[in-house]
C-alpha cells in the first residue's frame, strides 16, 4: 500500500479509500498510523473518520464507539454528524 506518514498523507490516503469491503486492510493501515500521532483535532478528526468507515464495512461495535469518541473529541461537525448517523442507525 505505502502511505506515507505525514497527516497530509494519510488525510489524502483517508479520502481516497471509500467504505467498501475492498478496502478494509487499507482503512485499518491509515488508523494504525494516524494512533503514532499525538492527540489533536486533526489527528482525531481523521481517526473518527477511518473508524466510521471500518465500522461500515464490518459492523463491529468497537470501530463504532472508537469513532463515534474520536468525532467527540475532534469537534469537526461533519465527522460528529456523520457517527451521530451511525450510532442512530446501528
């Protein structure tokens, strides 16, 4: 896959990969290395992302929660509407 590490990069990397089954290992490869960041809006604002998207593939409960905080903490009003849809429709 090679995503580099930059946020930019992985940012990049985030909304190229669509929520499709096809895409799983990837997602999980872009949240994996956005946790080596130190918190912040940004970096949380793409994990809520990468999860809510994990959790749209697959359906686990985990991916939903860790996204559904992460759109807490960031305080980016898409991404907290998108998990606010989610964890309505779960």
């Amino acid at each position: 896959m090679g995503i580099a590490g930059s946020l930019e990069d992985l940012a990049r990397a985030l909304r190229g990969t669509l929520p499709e089954a096809r895409n799983l290992s990837r997602l999980q490869e872009i949240a994996k290395l956005l946790e080596r960041f130190p918190p912040g809006r940004e970096r949380d604002g793409l994990l809520a992302v990468a999860y809510l998207r994990l959790f749209q593939v697959v359906k686990r409960q985990e991916y939903l929660f860790r996204g559904y905080s992460y759109a807490r903490t960031a305080r980016v009003e898409e991404v907290r509407a998108l998990a606010e849809r989610l964890w309505e429709e779960r």
